[in-house]
C-alpha cells in the first residue's frame, strides 16, 4: 500500500500551551482518513502542521515522498485543503474564484467548465454568479470544496467538512469522496462528530488533549477497548464518562 501521507512525531506548542504533543501517523492510498476529537483536541494545528501551513515545533511530515516543508511547492500542486473557516475573497464571483483556482493550477478550460458543471450539480449550487461576500457559511464551503475537488488532487485534507453541510450534500461529499479514494487518492479529515468517523472513514485517530489516543478501523477500535459503540469508545478514551454523570445530575 502506499503511504501518501506520513506525519512522524508532530509537535506543537503555542507559547506554553501544548497543543499538539508528538503525533505519527500515516495516510494510504485509497483510504479515508479520519481524525476525531472533541474541541479543542488539536485537530486543526494538525491538519494546518500536515498542508504545510503552520511550522511545527518538531516532527516531520512527508507527502508522496517529499517533505513538506523543503518542497512547498511541489507539494501544494498535488494536495488540496478544505479549511474549516474558508479565506475567501468577498469582490470575487464564485465564478471568478473558480476561474482564479484553475489558473493557478493550469487547469484546462474546458475541463474546469466541466468539472465545475458536475459539480455544481451535484451540489445543488446556482449562486456562482453573485459576489461571494454575500455567501453563508455554508455556500462558501460548497465554494472551496468544489474549488478543490474540480482539481482532483491526489491527496485531499479537509477539516470538519460536513459542518454546514445540509444532509444531502453530506452524503453526496461522502459518495464522491468514496469515489476519489477508490480512483487512488488519500483524504485526510477531521470532525468532532462520532456518525460522520463512523460512517465516512476507513481507519479513525482518535485525538484527545494533542494525543493520538487510539487508532484503527472500527473492528479495532471496538477490540481496543473492549465496548460496542463508537460513541463508547470515544466518551471512553477522552474521559467523557463524566458527560453521563452531568446530564443525570440536569
Ligand atoms: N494560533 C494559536 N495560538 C494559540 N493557541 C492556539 C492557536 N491555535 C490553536 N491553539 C490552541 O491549541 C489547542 C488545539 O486547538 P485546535 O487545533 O484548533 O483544536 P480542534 O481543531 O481539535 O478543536 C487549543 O487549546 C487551542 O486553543
Ligand atoms: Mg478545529
């Protein structure tokens, strides 16, 4: 199997908060990686270390065979990112930005018409003519996801995707994730939302306090701590037991 993705011993402090505390793992091709935690985990500063984004305190990250870090550009030609809270030019159409997206990878014209069609289709959009300043947060998702999708990266990297998705455009990124990996890609994504590991990913991180705390397929995880459900496993692993204990004292 190839490793599209390996990540070795990531850390990262802000000032004396240990955000993410010496982290490996590694993403293959045709698998859908899923990185789970609650708020404030260190999902975001991993995926931001992983995209080549923020320098890690320590640690190294390769994707494809190069560093990260020593061959940025290289790299970004072969990736995309969905950040959780897209930066996004308000004067720009959604159009425009698509346009701007597909020169910058030399994307052919007629393939990024077409692409973008689909897409647009798939994703019910029909706003790509107005000023994206005048987006929701869930318009300017749609925006950036097909902006990244459209290029079929190798390795795709998306944070709490699903958040301001409605439900059809969930399932409809799920199929055409399913689909990518299938065709070779890598996708590494994270969520704090135990259904959407569960139903999306082939192998899930469980993140907790900046530590990679369990790691597995579901069969895995379920041996691992001996428990049915995920939703067990993971209130057990991030000490949520508590959780139980507040909502019955409510
Ligand atoms: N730029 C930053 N400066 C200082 N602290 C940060 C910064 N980014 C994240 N943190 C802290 O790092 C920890 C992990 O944050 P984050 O990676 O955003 O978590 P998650 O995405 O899992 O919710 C939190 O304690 C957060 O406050
Ligand atoms: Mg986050």
């Amino acid at each position: 199997m190839d490793e599209f993705l390996v990540a070795k011993n990531l850390r990262k402090d802000f000032g004396n908060v240990e955000a993410v505390k010496s982290i490996s793992f590694h993403v293959n091709s045709g698998e859908i990686y899923g990185f789970l935690g609650p708020n404030g985990a260190g999902k975001t500063t991993t995926l931001r270390m992983v995209t080549g984004v923020l320098k890690p305190t320590e640690g190294k990250v390769n994707i494809h065979g190069m560093d990260v870090f020593e061959n940025s550009i290289d790299v970004k030609s072969i990736i995309g990112v969905v950040p959780d809270e897209p930066k996004l030019y308000d004067n720009l159409t959604g159009h425009e930005f698509l346009e701007f997206v597909g020169s910058v990878f030399s994307m052919k014209r007629d393939e990024l018409n077409r692409r973008v069609l689909e897409l647009s289709e798939a994703f019910d959009v029909d706003f790509f003519n107005k000023f994206i300043g005048d987006y929701s947060h869930g318009m300017k998702q749609k925006l950036m996801l097909i902006s990244v999708l459209m290029r079929k990266p190798k390795v795709l990297f998306m944070d709490e995707p699903t958040v301001g998705l409605d439900a059809k455009s969930a399932k409809i990124l799920k199929l055409l994730l399913r689909k990518y990996v299938n065709e070779g890609a890598a996708v590494f994504m994270t969520t704090h939302i135990l259904e959407i590991a569960e139903k999306m990913c082939d192998r899930i991180g469980i993140i907790n306090e900046g530590e990679l705390i369990a790691e597995g397929n579901l069969k895995e995880l379920r041996n691992y701590s001996g428990k049915e459900s995920l939703e067990d496993i993971f209130l057990k692993l991030t000490g949520g037991d508590e959780v139980k204990e507040i909502v019955d004292k409510l």
